[in-house]
C-alpha cells in the first residue's frame, strides 16, 4: 500500500543511524581480541538498552527500538565480517596489524607510541590508529630503526621507528 494512504499516526519514523567506521568494499575487517570483545560489549550494552526500554509514550518507545535496531544491525554485520588477528603470529621485528609502534617525529623531536588497530577500534585520544589511516600504511613492515615519510601537502613528515611491541594495550 502507498504511504499516501496510512494514517499519519500509523506511519513510522525511520531512525536515522550514524554509519560506523568506514571500511571500504573488499577490505577485510581486522581487529585485536580487545576490539572484538569491545564490539561485543557494545552489542550486549544494546541488547541491555532495549531489553530495559520504557516509556509511557508507545510511539516514543517504537522510535527508540527502531533506533537501537538500526544500530544493532550495523554492529552485527560488522561483528559477522571481523576477523581476529593473533598478535603472537606478527612478525614481532616488523610493523604490522596490532604491533604497537614508538615513533620519534623528526620535525619536533617528540616521541609518540601508537598502536595499529581495527577501524572499529581506532581512537587516537588512546593512540589506536586505524590499519587503513596514512600513518599506519606508511609504518607496515618496516623495523626497528627505519625511517617512514608521510607526505603532506605542505611538507613532509619523517618518523623514525624506535620500538615494536605486540600484546594488548
């Protein structure tokens, strides 16, 4: 039936729900343990939410558990395509998937430690970069002692890698 023709308070609103993280097609969806078992408390903290929904306004309750469903489903898609990368099997001499990496910034001296992460899992207020970020592409499989370039438009940024270490952070 067209929606021309249902009542306007029968109509449901559709939930607008952020996408998460990009992921482009055809890359495969890497995570540590740790951000498996961040996606799973997220699904489960969802779970929680909607078990425990209540609201004396029915059509408020229904545009919440269609929201909460919305997001459901990008996370259980999401979790269905992670596959969970053992850190012990990294090369433990070379930068790759979950190795955190000490860098020293040329430029400046500084000396800042991140660690190559899902997308889901990235946030780099904790220093969890995502494996597709520039940093991170431009760090895989070097080693200890080399040097890595990041082109930027105005300059370029040169990192020297002083440490690799693999195991949660």
């Amino acid at each position: 039936m067209s929606r021309g023709f249902v009542k306007e308070d029968d109509q449901q609103e559709i939930p607008i729900v952020p996408p998460r993280a990009h992921l482009p097609a055809g890359v495969s969806n890497y995570v540590t343990q740790a951000g498996m078992n961040e996606l799973l408390a997220e699904k489960q903290a969802l779970m929680d939410e909607r078990d425990n929904l209540s609201s004396d306004n029915e059509s408020e309750k229904q545009i919440s558990l269609n929201h909460i469903n919305a997001k459901l489903q990008l996370l259980n898609s999401r979790i269905a395509e992670a596959k969970i990368v053992n850190l012990d099997d990294q090369p433990q001499n070379e930068v790759r998937f979950g190795a955190s990496v000490t860098l020293r910034i040329e430029a400046t001296s500084s000396i800042q430690t991140f660690q190559i992460v899902g997308v889901d899992e990235a946030d780099v207020s904790k220093g969890k970069i995502s494996f597709l970020s520039p940093l991170a592409q431009i760090l895989i499989n070097k080693g200890v002692g080399n040097k890595a370039i990041l082109k930027q438009a105005k300059e370029n940024r040169v990192f020297e890698i002083l440490g690799i270490a693999y195991g949660e952070v």
